[in-house]
C-alpha cells in the first residue's frame, strides 16, 4: 500500500510498514492547508496533530483508512471520511500511563509549590518559611471526570497516594468497566454535582467533543469547593478559561494544565496565555503524552492498526455506525463458487434491501460457505424463495432483528 506519514514516526516504524511490501512516503511538514495538494494516490494516512479537513479528504482519489497514532480524534473530519467510505482509526490506551503520571506530577507539584520554589532557588532566593506551608495529599478527595484508560490509570495512582477517588455512576457503564473502575481504587456518587462538593481535587480527562467544549465553566466551577484543585490533562476547550481565572482570583482555587485553548500548531512558538501565566496555575507544554515509553507503544498500535486494514480487520474505528440498522439476518448456506454472493445481492437488490454488515465463512475442504447478510427491512417471501431458488443456494434462512 501507498502510506503518508504527516507526522513523525520513528524509523523502525517505518522499516516495519516497509518489510510489509508497503510504499512510504514521508512528509512530517505538513499542515491542514499544505495536505490536500498531497494526499492523492495514498491509501493510508498516519497523522499525529496534522488536521485533517474536509479539503483534504476531497482530494484523496485512494485513500481507505486514517491512523491517528493516539487517542483523539478531533483534529479528523471524521463525518466526511464517513461519507467517502473512508476508516478512521486511533491507538487508544497506549498513552494512559504517561498521562496519569503527569496528572499526579501536576498535583504534587501545586500542592509542593515546585514549579515556583525552583525559580526561586535559581534566582539565589531562600525562602523555606513560605514553601513549607502544603496541604498534602494522603486522605483527600479526587473526583475523576472521565473513567477511560487515563481517567483509571490516574485513579489507580490517586489511590497509592492515599487519595480517596470517585467518580459518577452512570447507567449502561458494563460489568467490566465498573470492575475496572473499582479495581483502580474508584467509588461512585450518584451526580455529578456531589461529586464537584465533595472533591479537593478535580481531575478531567475527557474526549474533545462539542459535548465537552466548555464543560468547565462558571457554574461549574461554583459547585467545586474553595481553594480546590483542577487538573486538566485532556483538551484545552473544556475549560472556559475566564471562568477558571475568576475562580482563582476570587476564590483560592489552583489549576495544573498540560492543556490550553487556543495553543499553537507547532512544537515551537511564541504563547500569549494570560491563563498559563497566572501565579496560581502550575503548567505543561500540552506534554502529557510525551514520554519514550508512551511514544513507542503509540508506534506499536499505530502499525498494529495499519496491519490490521491490510488483513481487512480494521481496528478501533471511530467513525463506524455502532449499531448497524439491522430488520433480519438473512443466513445463506451456499456452495462455495464463484459469483454466488453476487447472485445472491442481485436478487435483494429487486426488493431495496440494503446490507449494513456482512460475513462468509468457508467450511473445511472449501466445499460449502454460509453467508450471514444483515439487511434494512424484512424480505418479502417472494424474494426470498427467488434466493431459494438459485441453482448454487443450498438454504437460506431468515431471522427478524
């Protein structure tokens, strides 16, 4: 396959799409604007914080699947890459670890005063008396804000320090999520606002949505306690920034941000944040994920991914409809040649019956197959017997949803 790296990857990572039989061609430079001249002929696009537009998925005459080697997938247009039939994928997880660290390296760096007490100490200044004065951690509340893989790793570690950690229940969570909640040291409240109450610290680790874009605002943060802690290692527009700095001028309370609204598009840049300057804010250069281990394993996923599409098993795809409309199952027993499925298709084609998933699988000795074909709306029985009917169909079955 024909591969565009639009961000950097290492170069094992590029030895192994190459020992693959695939065609890669590296351009970490570019940008929303610069992609869309680029992209045709690529099948595969692999892209880190490069934008992915409207633009440039219009442009993309071959392309069948985008990797973002991480977690989000904001910076994707991922509704047009659905309507081109084009998979979006991520590499979630893989970076858990590195962000929960930084959580609690943020955390104890505010309520140490670190970051301050180290300018101080460079600049030849003494000043034990007023950096002596620290809350401590060990029998505090965290409520967690997002019970992913970061918000459970952070949990987990929250726990070691002697924090007391909670979370919202919320119906439809699975046996097994909540297991892994609890697991990790996590007990739930019932709403949202007893557990903004009773926090110390609040930590939020949330997708990028227009479901959490500003989720952090005035009122929300009048629900939190004074002098509390917010830690915001997830995406930078979750937090109505003024709301946050009214906060700490009026009511004590202290912010750890690896993450900021409106932060620049590169690695290097001048940054005018009246946020990120403010005495009571503890700051990081959007670095949560940016340790070897988490990088490695990123690169891991995101040729794991590839590799998957290439088999035709692609993996943790964001923009795949979850519940396929599904009437009836229409289970075929066929003999396994050439063209039967296309017959098969033909005939559901006379009645508007679209499939919105479908699976053959062949019996030992390639003699015989059976074909699962979910389909819009029940068939009628004419169309069915007409499936019958065809000369390599052996039996066809059909079970409403």
């Amino acid at each position: 396959m024909k591969v565009l790296l639009a961000d950097a990857l290492p170069d094992a990572a590029v030895e192994r799409l190459e020992a693959a039989g695939d065609e890669v061609t590296r351009m970490p430079d570019l940008d929303a604007d610069t992609l869309p001249e680029h992209i045709a002929g690529f099948e595969v696009l692999i892209v880190r914080s490069t934008k992915v537009t409207t633009a440039a998925l219009d442009q993309a005459d071959s392309l069948g699947l985008i990797v973002r080697a991480g977690a989000g997938t904001n910076t994707i247009d991922c509704d047009r890459a659905a309507e081109l039939g084009v998979y979006v994928c991520n590499v979630p997880g893989k970076n858990a670890l590195a962000v929960a660290e930084l959580t609690m390296g943020l955390l104890i760096a505010i309520d140490r005063h670190i970051a301050a007490g180290t300018a101080d100490l460079r600049a030849g200044t003494w000043n034990k008396k007023a950096y002596s004065k620290a809350e401590g951690l060990f029998g505090r509340r965290m409520g967690i804000i997002g019970v992913g893989d970061i918000g459970i790793a952070t949990a987990a570690r929250a726990s070691a320090f002697g924090i007391d950690v909670v979370a919202v229940a919320k119906p439809g969570r699975s046996d097994l999520a909540v297991a892994r909640a609890e697991a990790a040291g996590i007990t739930f409240v019932d709403t949202i606002d007893e557990l903004l109450a009773s926090s110390d610290i609040v930590s939020l680790h949330v997708p990028g949505s227009a479901d959490t874009k500003g989720m952090v605002d005035a009122a929300f943060l009048a629900k939190m306690k004074d002098g509390a802690v917010l830690l915001n290692t997830s995406r930078g527009d979750v937090v109505n920034e003024a709301a946050l700095i009214d906060a700490m001028d009026n009511r004590g309370m202290r912010a750890g941000l690896d993450v900021y609204a409106n932060e620049p598009g590169s690695g290097t840049a001048e940054f005018d944040s009246t946020l990120a300057k403010h005495p009571s804010v503890v700051g990081t250069h959007h670095v949560g994920a940016s340790t070897n281990q988490a990088q490695a394993a990123v690169t891991d996923g995101t040729i794991d991914t590839v590799q998957a599409y290439r088999a035709g098993e692609p993996v943790n795809c964001v923009n795949l409809d979850p519940v396929p409309v599904r009437a009836a199952t229409l289970t075929v027993r066929h003999h396994d040649r050439v063209g039967v499925l296309a017959s098969v298709l033909q005939v559901l084609r006379k009645e508007e019956l679209n499939v919105s998933n479908m699976q053959n699988r062949v019996f030992a000795g390639s003699k015989a197959a059976v074909a699962s074909i979910d389909v819009g709306h029940l068939p009628s029985a004419e169309i069915v017997d007409e499936v019958q009917a065809l000369e390599d169909v052996i039996y066809i079955s059909v079970t409403p949803a």
